[in-house]
C-alpha cells in the first residue's frame, strides 16, 4: 500500500483543482449516498449536499461558535453561517484561501495555518473535523481541541478509521485506540455513527473519474507531446521529474483507496460526537456507546 507522506503546502494542489475547476464541485469531502442510487456526477454533488446537511443535525442546539479544522473549500463552514453559526475556518493549504473572502456577513473568519500553530485565544462551543482529523497526531488533535473548547463544550469528528491495524492506510488512525484516547483526554463519547455504507458509493463514482477521463487524458497527453515534440517531451521530464513522480505516487495512492471491496474490509467512516468535561471532572460512570464491529 503506498501512502503519500508529505503534501506540499505551497504547491499546486492537484486534488483540488481537479474537483472544483474539472468536476466543478463546491467540496471536496466525501458524499453521504441514498443507497439505491447511481453513480454520476449529478448525485456526486447532491450526495455532498447531504453529506453536509446529515453532520450538521448532530450538532447540539446550544452550540454557538464553531472551530471548524481543515475546512477545505468552506462548504461546511458556510452551512454553518447559514444556520446561524459563528465560525472560524482554519486551514494550512493556501489554495483554500482563494474560497473565502468577505463574506458571509462576517460571521466566517479564516486562518490560512497549521491546526497545531493556531492560537486565537478564544474558545469554542464545539470544534469540527470533517476528514481533518488523521492530518495529526491523535494527542496532538485532542490537546487543542481541549486548548479551544470551552468547559461543556463539543468535538465532532466525521471521517475515515481503520478497524484494526493492518497494513495499508498508515495515516490512518484506528478508530478503537481513538476513542480510548480521546477518552484520557476527558472527552467523553456522546453519539456515534457508522455511515460506512453512505460514503461507499464516492468511492466508486471517484474510481470512475480516475479510470474514464484522468488517467486516459494523461496517456493521450504523453502520446501528443511525443508524437510532437520527443525531445521538449524528454527536457520536461527532466525538468519535472520529482513532479512526474508525485503525480504517479498520487495516481496509485487513489488507485487503492478507490476500491470499495478494500475499504469496507479495513476501514470504516463513522461520525463520533465526544463532550468535553474538564480536568476536575470524575470519569463518566456509565457506559459509553459502541463502535459497530
């Protein structure tokens, strides 16, 4: 299983260029599927619509501000403006800055850093990571969680987890060790979902992407560069090298996470609402609800 270790931050990002300016859709998360529907690009973009409204009902009524980490394009972060939240979006990708601007009646504030650099000094009723939430350590994650969340507050998580470790998906938490070690840092398991079956048909709408338009564009691209122009096609590769093979590291690395058999085996995306309790607090005494098998 290849994995992709390092995005560069001041690069160009391929992965968004190609959802918003190929596909032209308005996020870049996953979709939340009705599970007799097809696969186009049409319900790709009414399955993140769903994605979007399905997380913000498990939002609690009383919370207020909302920290929302790894916001992406900002989709959810203006749902969230919509419904009446205040919201700061914090984001280390520079290509998501161009998504915000002022907007939103100034109810959305964006930060252009790294999650574990950010410090506004204010807290938060809850902090969201939709698909944010394997970008950095776990203890990392939950220290500043903790750092921004008011007493009683919320962290939500929506995203991918493995069941157990096995090899593959190395950036990848394991949802159980995840949960326990939320749970060292008082954040206590409210509500947990498994949606695993919704999101499985992203999976192979983006496998048709990858096979019926990007790799055949690029193989008809290498063979017109070469048919035309051999030695400028040979100086380019030269000159991109270490571009032309992230471009084949990334290729590969979708290759695999786009097959729906291999994920449902290993992973599962499951949406978990921990309550923040403070240090004083003794450990709940009750049970804590589940994780599907």
């Amino acid at each position: 299983m290849s994995r992709i270790s390092h995005w560069e931050g001041t690069s160009l990002n391929f992965e968004l260029l190609f959802c918003t300016d190929v596909l032209r859709l308005s996020s870049l998360h996953y979709g939340y599927w009705d599970l007799q529907e097809g696969t186009d690009l049409e319900r790709m973009r009414a399955a993140q619509a769903r994605y979007t409204e399905t997380l913000l009902q498990i939002i609690p009524e009383c919370v207020e501000t909302v920290l929302d980490v790894g916001c992406g394009v900002g989709d959810v972060a203006s749902a969230l403006v919509q419904k009446g939240h205040s919201v700061t979006a914090v984001s280390p990708d520079r290509n998501h800055a161009r998504f915000f601007g002022d907007r939103n009646g100034g109810r959305l504030d964006f930060h252009n850093v790294k999650f574990e650099d950010f410090d506004s000094g204010q807290k938060y009723d809850l902090v969201l990571m939709s698909e944010s939430q394997n970008y950095f350590a776990m203890d990392a994650g939950f220290s500043q969680s903790k750092k921004h969340l008011r007493r009683g507050g919320y962290l939500l998580v929506s995203g991918i987890f493995k069941k157990r470790n096995v090899d593959g998906f190395e950036d990848c938490h394991i949802e159980e060790e995840y949960i326990r070690r939320a749970e060292s840092h008082n954040l206590v398991l409210e509500k947990y979902l498994d949606i695993t079956e919704n999101i499985l048909p992203t999976l192979e709408f983006a496998g048709q992407c990858l096979e019926g338009y990007l790799t055949p564009s690029l193989k008809v691209l290498g063979r017109y560069l070469g048919n035309r122009a051999q030695i400028k096609l040979k100086l380019l590769k030269l000159l991109f090298a270490k571009e032309i093979r992230q471009m084949a590291q990334v290729l590969e690395y979708y290759e695999e996470r786009f097959d729906p058999r291999l994920f449902r085996d290993h992973m599962k995306y499951s949406r978990l609402l921990f309550s923040c309790k403070g240090e004083q607090d003794p450990q709940p005494g009750g049970s804590r609800p589940a994780p599907a098998g």
